[in-house]
C-alpha cells in the first residue's frame, strides 16, 4: 500500500518491513516520530519501548539481538553519548541477531546542543554507517542495515538527519508486519562476557572485517556515480546529495557521486568513481568525514587530484547547508549560474524577532515566578535542564543560568554549591530527564552533603520532544496501564529528607514552599506538579475587567504568557490562547483580571 | 506542472494541518508530493514553515525563488518569508499580526502596514484579515481552513475543490466538518472574487 511518510516513519515502517522484533529509544528531536509511528501500525509480537534513557534502550536491545531477534534503537545524536558507554562495548562483542542503532544528526543544530556527527562515532566504534538522502531511500535502506548487520554479526549505525527525518513522501509499503522468528539466546560465556582477551582478539577480527565490509559496500546500490567521464566531480552524503541534484537539474556535465554508507570508507568504489577526475568538491553536512577519507586516498594511492570542500574553507564547517549555498560554492566551482532569479529582498523591513516561549498556561511558568519571586533580592543561582523548561531562560522569566545537557542540572548546582558559599542553588529539572539521568545526581548531592534545592517539574509527559509516556506517567508503548514510578517517593528513598509538592499555578503555596526550603540545610527537593497545557483540558478562561485595568502591565513583565497582550486601554487576554492558568490573576496588583463567567466546568 | 507552495505563519496557528490537506490532496489527483515541516523548539512560538512541493522535486525545502504561492498567516511571516517567491509568485497573507511575546509590550508590537505595503511593492497579493472572516466561526482557529478556500477560489493551489473538500471530510472529526466546510466555503467566495 501506499502511505505519504514522514522520513521517520517510513525508518519505522522499514524495520517492520524487515521483521524487527524490538524496538526501545528515547524521545529526541529529531528521532521521536520513529517510535510513535510503530504504535500507531498493528504491530502485534513487536516488543516496543521508550526506554529510561538511550544507554538503557540499547542494551535492551542488545541483549535481543544476542538471542538473535532483530532490535532497533532510536535516539537523537546526544542520545548516542549516552549510549556510547554499551555502544563501544558491543562493538566488540557483536550481535546475532540484526542490530540497528538510529542515531538522528541535528545540523543548524535546529533542535540540539551540539552539532556532532554520528558517521564519527562509526569509525571510532568501528561499526558500519548508513546514511540516507531521502524518506523513500530510508524505507530501503533501514532494510539493508539489518541485513549487513546479521551478515557481519556487527551492530550497524543509521544516520538520517533532520531535514529526512522530518520530510515527507508517498512510499509503497509492506501491508502485513511478520516478525522474524529467532531462535533466542543460547549460552556461550567466550561470546557474550567480554573480557580484555576476548577485546584483544576481537579487534584483530574486526579490522579484518571491515575490509571486507568496505569491499561489499563498494559494489551497494546505493554508492553512486553519475557521469563518470567529467573532470569535474562533486561527492556529496545524506540530504547534501538531494540539494546538488535539485542544483543541477538538466546539467550533466558534471560527475556526481554519492556516498551514502561513510564507514567502512568504500575505497575502491572511490577509487573507479575518481578515476581521471582533476578536482573533487565535497558537500556534506558536520563533520568533513568524506573529505577527510578522499585525502587519505589520494595521499596513499598518489592521486593527482584536487580535493576541495570543508578544510580549504569553500564549505561551511558549522549549520546545515541549502541549496542556496550549495548553489553558490557550485558557481564558482563550474562557472556557471545555477541559481534560481530571486525577489530582491535587501530592502526589507525590520522583522519581529520570535524566540520560542513557553506555552500559555504552561505551569512551568509558575514554577519559575515563584521561585523568583521568593529569591528576589537574595543571590541565588539556577540551573536548568532540558526540555520545555530550558525556555525558561527567555525574558521575563530569565531563570535558567546553565544548560548542558540531559540531567546537568542537578550535578551543576552541587558544583555550584561547593564553591560559592554565598549562594543558594537550584536545579530545575523535567520529570522525564528526572528518569532519565537525574536520579544518580540527587544520590550525589545527599552522599555528598550538597545543600541545593531540586525542583522537579513535574508536568506529567515528555513535552518538548512531543508528549511520550514515561515510568511517571502509569502507560507504555505496548499500551498498558502500568505502576506509576512516584518521584517523591524516589527521593525520600534516595535519601532528601524535604520534600514537598506543590501546585504551580497556586503562586503563594509554591513561593512558600521555596522560601521554607531555602531556610534548611542540605537537599531539598520541591515537585511542581501540574500537567502539560498542551495535553491537559484547560481549566477555563480569565479576562480583564477594563475598568478596574490601570495599564501598568504588570502581568505582562512579569511572567511573559503569550496570552497577553498590551493596548492602549489596558492589557487584553488571547482568549484563543487563554487556558485559565489563573497566574496572571494572582499577581494583577488592582484584581482586574478574574475567571471568565461560566468557563469553568 | 511544478508547483511549490510554502506555508508560513507563527506555532500554534495551524499550519502543520493546511500542509498536510494540500499534500494529500495532490497525491489523491495523482502527483508526486513531497513535504516538510518544523517540528521541535520552533513550535512554541516561534516562526514555522511547511514545505509543499508537487511533482518531481530533490530538496525537502523549497529553494529561494521558487516558491509559486506563500499561505502567509502572519505578515511579518509573509515578509520573511517571500524569499522563497518566484518573481510572479502568489501571497495570500492574513493581515492580523501576532505580536512577538516579550517583557512589555510596546517595544515589541510592530506596525502590519509596513508588512502590507512592502508586500504589495513586490508581489501578487491577496490581502485578508482574519479576525473579520473568521468572526462568524467563533475563532481565528479556522484560519488555516479559509486560507485553503482562498488559495483554491483564486485557482493557485494546483489542486481542484472537490478534492481539497473530499481531504477535509477524511481529515477533520464530524463534529468539526460542518463549520470547517463553511469556513472553507467563505475562503472559496473571497479567493473567485480576488483581484491577482
Ligand atoms: S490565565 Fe493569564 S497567565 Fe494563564 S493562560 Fe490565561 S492569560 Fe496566561
Ligand atoms: S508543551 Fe507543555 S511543557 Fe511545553 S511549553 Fe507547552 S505547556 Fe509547557
């Protein structure tokens, strides 16, 4: 059948395609939708999770794979960091069963800390990379992967990036999902137990192997090249080979070719595609890994050939290339216009700057202002986290003075804590990264007699990456209803002698609880729970009695909801926006802002 | 025929759903679509676009100048965004702006008209305003479905109105297809009448 996909989703339809028998990852732009889409297809004797973390979900999956299932992993690029301790380990070891490790690339980075490259972390692994240009290729080729990884009992890294991950296409589909029958795991300690023997020998196999793998891959479909007798050659990966062919349309003049599997480096595929080519221009995204292996090449087999891209400066190192730059580099490169005629925009006016906010209504929005409002005047310093919240950052709010990565808060503030006396720290963390990497932190902080305040804001989902499950949350992707894992009862297990809960939204309990614990010594915790607005039914609307409005925008400065907006007569409220949060009302000085008569149930 | 339709607006404003109504209606007719959207950050509030490209196309993004028609549901957006235009290229913009989300207002608002006039200076325009045609529907929500109307009332869609109105039968709940159809009727009449 026909279905219009997104890159994600035909990854995930692929892998059914191909049989797979489990799936565990964890939500990450752009990686979410992969496992989303499978819950959405009948897809009865698929084992599918979202995992605690990404170091969990491959390990899940691993231990699959040894008892020769086929298993899936998805995550976003920084997932992999935290994956890689397993990853490098299992790399070693190897797998039986097919083995897939879906590590989504963020170039911009539109949606990411960092601006890392997955095909690295396949050559210092030592595992074969595949990388796909488009959603109609990822359906195929995820189907490859699991065939060379079983092929060569190896896992396999899947590199899409954001812009094939979130593009769509109409691709034909297998209708009926099979799982692949296996035969589970069979003991075998020199196998499965790794030991610095069993590494030792292990890497000799592996550097062998992988010779042979490049071999393979030299002859895979889809190592390309076009018009093999042009001096002038282009090689170009993942969706940069899309942007030159939409650059090149109707030109065939050129040698185009495309590498589309980084690691093991098909050298003698490379090696036919340049023969008598003068010069070569590299466009791929990240990192100049192609570029890189090109140098290398020509440097052992003394090819006189010009290899031009990232490290001479044509290409840009950092953010995602286009085809407008694309089209530029090439310009010079053919000395032909290739561009498109353009609207002259030079004389356009200033545009409003939109940085992304805060939902209106979100409670996280409280949980800030209270914790403001109760340091105010005090030095304090606040450590954020990822998801929603980090956007707390944004004026007025400005609560988020450090952001690292996932679970950083809370270790930060202990850091923090121990060298600036003078202060009080905080960590703001969601309830999903709470799972995710914050419980090791707050043991930390109690062992190590941190005094910081945690506050765990708890909205009960997974909001910024698209409101996933998680073990707060009492449901799981097999769609059962399950125990509720309950963070307070996580922290007085783990040793934090306060800890409170407290609703956001009620500005004077919540700016209470924070100066309370402020007072006291040691780790204190407070749980700021209300759920997401973007999931929740919104309690009702508030509206502004213009009479009693003295315009001094007060809610406005102070917590920035989008819902509000200054006039000339006063403050107004959005009500397509208003969800009855009711902050705004408790901090009106004159009670000029009330309930909406009869919107609430 | 080629054609590239991208939508732009603010997150929240519906977009994501007018993309995907053109997408599937073209693949009814039988085209080629492929599309994109921003998903992630951007959508709380910040500028969104969704790429449509019917026929044969290579980049996921619509590249500068080749865009046929811009859904503009924001005018500065409209603004940002007519890079994407061909030189002959359509806009249908609602003229309402959404003010950027800030410490106070007033050094944040800006003036729409200076958004309409530098539009009229360099493209074909349809000009709406989406609070008035959205008034009898109770909210600007519907926005999104009268811009359809619109674009298929002034014949620049490159779909026809059987299948955009048979996408929202399959797309929208029963509860909501009644209005959502009159509110795509109401686009239709204003997009036959516009002046291109
Ligand atoms: S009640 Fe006030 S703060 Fe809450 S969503 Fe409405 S306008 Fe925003
Ligand atoms: S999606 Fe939920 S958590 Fe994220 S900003 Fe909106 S209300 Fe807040």
């Amino acid at each position: 059948m026909k279905e219009y996909l997104m890159g994600n989703g035909a990854i995930a339809l692929g892998a059914m395609a191909a049989g797979v028998n489990l799936v565990a990852g964890y939500p990450g732009t752009p990686s979410s939708e992969i496992i989303e889409t499978l819950s959405k297809y009948p897809h009865e004797g698929l084992h599918l999770e979202w995992s605690v973390n990404e170091k969990a979900a491959l390990e899940v999956a691993a231990a699959a794979a040894y008892s020769g299932a086929r298993a899936m992993v998805t995550m976003k690029q920084v997932g992999l960091n935290v994956a890689s301790d397993p990853l490098m380990s299992l790399a070693y070891v190897g797998v039986k069963g097919g083995m897939v490790i879906v590590s989504a690339d963020d170039p911009g980075p539109i949606s990411s800390q960092t601006e890392q490259d997955t095909r690295r972390f396949a050559d210092f692994c030592r595992i074969p990379v595949f990388d796909p240009a488009t959603p109609e290729e990822a359906y195929v080729m995820i189907q490859d992967a699991f065939e060379y990884s079983e092929k060569y009992s190896t896992p396999v890294l899947f590199r899409p990036t954001t812009r094939v991950c979130h593009a769509y296409a109409s691709i034909d589909v297998e209708d009926i999902y099979k799982p692949r029958e296996y035969e589970g795991f069979v003991k075998d300690s020199k196998r499965w137990v790794i030991f610095p023997r069993l590494s030792y020998i292990n890497h000799g196999n592996i550097e062998k192997r992988n010779v042979s793998i490049a071999e393979d891959l030299s002859s895979y479909g889809f190592n390309s090249v076009a018009c093999p007798a042009a001096k002038k050659a282009i090689v170009a990966s993942g969706v940069s080979y899309s942007y030159v062919k939409e650059c090149l349309k109707g030109n065939t003049d050129v040698r185009l070719i495309r590498v589309a599997t980084a690691f093991p480096f098909p050298e003698s595929f490379m090696l036919e595609a340049l023969k008598g080519a003068d010069e070569v221009l590299c466009f791929e995204e990240l990192s100049p890994y192609i570029e890189e292996q090109i140098l290398k090449l020509s440097g052992r087999h003394k090819l006189a050939i010009e290899v031009r891209g990232k490290l001479d400066g044509e290409v840009p190192h950092n953010g995602e290339l286009s085809v407008e730059i694309v089209a530029k580099i090439l310009k010079e490169y053919l000395g032909e216009d290739i561009g498109l005629e353009q609207i002259d925009v030079s004389d356009s006016p200033g545009l409003p700057v939109r940085p992304p906010v805060l939902c209106a209504g979100c409670p996280h929005r409280g949980s800030f202002y209270a914790v403001k409002r109760a340091m105010q005047g005090k030095k304090a310093y606040f450590c954020g986290d990822i998801g929603c919240y980090t956007l707390g950052n944004a004026m007025p709010l400005d609560m988020v003075d450090t952001c690292l990565c996932m679970g950083a808060g809370i270790t930060m503030a202990q850091g923090l804590d121990h060298v600036n006396e003078d202060a009080t720290s905080f960590a703001f963390v969601g309830d999903s990264t709470f799972f995710a990497s914050g419980i090791t932190g707050v043991i930390n902080a109690v062992y190590n007699e941190a005094d910081m305040i945690l506050c765990v804001l708890d909205n009960s989902t997974t909001a910024m990456t698209g409101h996933q499950p998680h073990p707060g949350t009492g449901k799981n992707m097999m769609g059962n209803i399950v125990d509720k894992v309950d963070i307070e009862k996580v922290l007085r297990g783990i040793g934090v002698k306060t800890v409170m809960t407290v609703d956001p939204l009620d500005l004077k309990k919540s700016v209470e609880a924070v100066k309370d614990c402020a007072s006291l010594k040691g780790v204190k915790a407070i749980i700021f729970k209300s759920p997401c607005i973007a999931i929740a039914k919104p309690s009702g609307k508030c509206c502004v009695d213009s009479e009693k409005c003295i315009n001094c925008k007060k809610c406005i400065r102070e917590i920035g909801c989008p819902a509000l907006a200054g006039t000339e007569k006063g403050v107004s409220i959005d009500m397509d926006l208003c969800t009855g949060c009711g902050l705004c009302e408790q901090i009106c000085p004159v009670e000029a802002i009330r309930d909406l008569e009869g919107s609430r149930s | 025929m080629n054609k590239d339709i991208l939508i732009c607006g603010v997150g929240g404003q519906g977009t994501v759903l007018a993309s995907k109504i053109i997408a599937s209606a073209a693949m009814e007719e039988k085209k080629t679509v492929h599309s994109a959207e921003t998903i992630g950050m951007a959508q709380r509030g910040g500028s969104v676009t969704s790429h449509v490209r019917i026929g044969e196309s290579y980049s996921p993004l619509i590249p500068h100048g080749s865009a046929d028609l811009l859904l503009a549901f924001e005018p500065g957006e409209a603004v940002r965004n007519i890079k994407y235009l061909k030189k002959d290229g359509v806009v249908i913009v609602n003229t309402v702006p959404t003010d950027p989300v800030g410490a106070s207002s007033e050094d944040n608002s800006y003036d729409a008209s200076v958004m309409t006039d530098y539009l009229l200076k360099k493209c074909k325009c349809i000009f709406v305003n989406s609070e008035e045609v959205c008034k009898e529907f109770g909210s600007s929500k519907f926005f999104n479905i009268v811009i359809l109307g619109i674009a298929t009332g002034a014949d620049v869609l490159g779909v026809s109105f059987d299948t955009v109105q048979d996408q929202l039968t399959k797309r929208i709940p029963q509860k909501f297809l009644e209005i959502n159809k009159k509110a795509f009727m109401k686009g239709y009449e204003i997009g036959s009448n516009a002046q291109i």
